[in-house]
C-alpha cells in the first residue's frame, strides 16, 4: 500500500492518514496556506476527520512520534483481511499525531492496538456492528501518572489531553485507515458517544484493591492497557446505604435488564467509585466475591423473558424471540431462569472516578465473554 503527501508552501508536507493511494488529485483550491485553518479545512476536504477538527501530520512530526518506539515503521499492528487494509506502525502514528496527541503518548497508542489485536478486533466485524460497539481502554502502571491520563473526577467526560486524543487516535484510524466510517462500512444504528474516545487510567490510589493489571498477573510498577469493544455506559448511583448488599443489588437490578439479552450471555465492566469499592471492601468483600455475588444475582425468571418478547430461541440464530415466533424453540436446557452473564470472572472490576459520591458506572461489551486484552507499554528507545 502506499501513502501520498501533499505539499505545501507554509506548512510543509501533510501527510495522508488513510494508507491507500490517492483517492482523488490534490485539492483545487491550491496548497499554500497562510493559516493553520487553512491545513485544518484541506484535512476536513479529504475527509480525514472524525468531525472535529485535526491536527494535521507533518514528516518533522512524524519523526518525534516514531522516535518514542523501537518498532519498524512498517510493521503490521492490525490488519483487517475481510477489509483489504491495515494499519502499520507508521499510520498509527500519523493518525495519533492528528488527534492531538503529544509524542510521549504514543507507547500507550501502540500498546492499545497491541491490546485490540489480542482482542481479535481484526478478523470480526464487531467494529461495524449495528449495536454501535466502540473501543474502551484502560490505562494502568506508572506511565498513566507520568502522562497524566485522568482516573478521577470527571473520568469519562471533556477535559484532559491524554484520555481524550489516545482514544480519538484509535478512532482516526478506525476512520482513515479501515475505511470504518458513518454511512459506510459502519453501520451502527444509533452508534455512542465513546465513537470518539473513551480512555481512561485506573484510580489505584483510591481502590482497596489490586488494580486490574495486578489482578491478572502483572506487577505494580508494569504500565499496561487493556481494550474491549463497548456497546455504551449505563449510570449507577447508589449514595443512599452503607450496607453492601444492598449497593450489589442495586448493581444486579441493572446488569439484569432485559435490553442487553439478545443471544448468549456475556460480560460486563463494572466501573466502581472508590466510595463503592471502599464501602464493599471495608465490610471484607474481595473482587472474587463482588463478581460471584453479581453473577449469581443477575437472573431473569422465563415470566419477565416473556413480558418483552424474549423468551424463546431462534433456531436459526439462537437470538431471543418470543415464544410464538415462527423460529422459536426452546432454550437449551429448557425454560428456566436465565443468567445474563456468562460466569463470575464475565464481571470486570476496575476502580475509577473522584471520592466523592456513591455513583458507579456499567460498561456493557459486544460478543462472548472473552478472557482480557491487556498489553504492555513499552519503555521510549534510551
């Protein structure tokens, strides 16, 4: 594959994100820009962007981002064969460059991909779902203090370089490389806010318990990122109890709901404040029992599947239909009450947010239950 450039007179070349050749000749109003609006609109003319505006990518930039990694610049991080494409160490580059991330941002880029591939994100088509499904990446290790990837107030919200343009340069790339675009290749129906970045660093200083990175096998001073696809966030709040039943119900009420029980069951990512996290671990409550607790709870009877027409099983795609369906059969192992999780590790624990109010979040993942994705950031080159 080639990439094409562009050259200009003011800004110096601006480099193709999309790895493809040239879709079409340079752009007609010319190429000597006397402003950065003017670099910024030619990439909006390209359709480079996710609809804000980027950052566009020079060779002078390029070569700091590149310096941060040992990796060859050719090498494949991701590729999509049912796409024809694939994103190199180069592309991501220029893609994160255009997100408005710094240089030293870019061993945590690479280790996200590093995470997504390890995800399978490139031989599914799960990126183009009509659920809407998005990346969601968690930031553990020293390197989320050093960047300053945010872990509290706010977490998931505007507001801080590192969590908003890592994110968004998986996102360009989804968008320039592998074409995955609105309209298109896409197809998401509604689709998520998270389309434009969702990152963010575990709060380890305020969890009871070991981070997420810990949890599976790696060592405190190690920086990691682990990766799912997301199909959107649901709200909790709980400020009213102290008693951790209590909270867990109210967790199970809401990871039970009928609207995410389509075919099998799955996983979820249970975003904990550290208000939740320190109310159940102050009464002696580890990971293990929060998530065996969760799974045993998150139970709907065959009475509330019929009440919203799910309380059958196609027989041709094992998705839930109602019971006079002309595919229906059913369930296996009959029409009993039915957990919707897949296990008690199909429950994902991670501490974030401020101390400051009992307000948790779900995270609800696309497919089968999956064991975690999780890579490591590697050191910059000495």
């Amino acid at each position: 594959m080639t990439e094409s450039t562009v050259s200009t007179r003011s800004a110096g070349r601006i480099l193709d994100p999309t790895g493809v050749p040239a879709r079409s000749a340079p752009d007609p109003a010319g190429l000597s820009w006397e402003s950065a609006q003017d670099a910024i609109e030619y990439c909006y003319r390209r359709g480079w962007t996710d609809g804000m505006p980027v950052v566009p990518c020079t060779e002078a930039s390029l070569e700091r981002f590149l310096a941060q990694t040992d990796r060859d610049p050719g090498e494949v991080l991701v590729e999509m064969p049912h796409l024809a494409r694939r994103c190199t160490v180069r592309l991501a580059a220029i893609n994160a460059v255009m997100a408005g991330c710094l240089p030293e941002y870019f061993p945590v880029v690479l280790a996200a991909w590093d995470a997504l591939r390890a995800l399978g994100v490139g031989h599914s088509a799960l990126w183009q779902s009509t659920t809407g499904s998005a990346p969601f990446l968690l930031v553990n290790g020293p390197v989320a203090e050093r960047i300053e990837v945010n872990d509290a107030g706010n977490v998931f919200g505007s507001g801080f370089r590192a969590n908003a343009t890592i994110g968004r340069a998986i996102r360009l790339t989804a968008l320039n490389v592998f074409a995955l675009r609105p309209h298109g290749l896409d197809q998401a129906t509604q689709g998520t806010p998270a389309k434009y970045s969702c990152c963010i660093a575990e709060n380890e200083a305020d969890s009871p318990w070991p981070s997420f990175a810990e949890e599976h096998g790696f060592a405190p001073g190690e920086s990691t990122v682990a990766a799912w696809l997301i199909r959107g966030s649901l709200y909790l709040e709980a400020r009213h109890t102290s008693a951790p039943e209590q909270l867990l119900y109210d967790i199970v009420d809401s990871a039970s709901r009928t609207g995410r029980l389509v075919g099998t069951t799955g996983a979820i990512i249970l975003v904990l404040s550290p208000e939740h996290a320190r109310l159940l671990a102050g009464a002696g409550w580890t990971k293990a029992d929060v998530k065996r607790f969760i799974y045993e709870h998150t139970v709907r009877t065959p009475e509330d599947l019929d009440r919203v027409g799910k309380g059958a099983v196609s027989s041709r795609t094992r998705w839930r239909v109602p019971a006079d369906h002309p595919d229906a059969i059913e369930p296996e192992g009959g029409r009993g009450p039915v957990h919707t999780l897949a296990s008690p590790e199909s429950v994902r624990i991670i501490v974030a947010g401020a101390d400051n109010a009992g307000v948790s979040t779900i995270l609800e993942t696309i497919g089968r239950d999956v064991p975690p994705a999780i890579a490591r950031v590697a050191a910059p080159p000495a």
